[in-house]
C-alpha cells in the first residue's frame, strides 16, 4: 500500500518577499561577522593535545 504524499507548503505574496528579507538579511550579518580563531576553541586545545600525546603526525 502506497504512502500519501503530502504537499509541499509554497509562500506567495507578502510570505514570500518576508521570508525572502529575513534570508537575506540572516545571510548579510552572517557575511559581516569578524572570523573566529579557531586554535582558541576548546575543542581544537583537546584535538591538539590528544594527537600530541599519541605521536600522531597532523
């Protein structure tokens, strides 16, 4: 027995160039953010420490 496949929801009109604004503008602040240092994170600390320990080449 077949599943039903339910329709896809479309934005028109108003939606539409709302969602399309929001996109935009969640796509300029992310384009505007100063770059992150990654050798800072405490997960990368872990990384390095943890193949240091075990000689392996990186």
């Amino acid at each position: 027995m077949a599943t039903q496949i339910k329709a896809i929801p479309t934005l028109y009109g108003k939606e539409a160039r709302r969602f399309r604004d929001m996109a935009d503008e969640v796509e300029r602040r992310y384009a505007m953010r100063p770059p992150k240092d990654r050798t800072k994170d405490s997960d990368y600390i872990a990384m390095r420490t943890i193949l240091e320990r075990s000689n392996i080449k990186y």
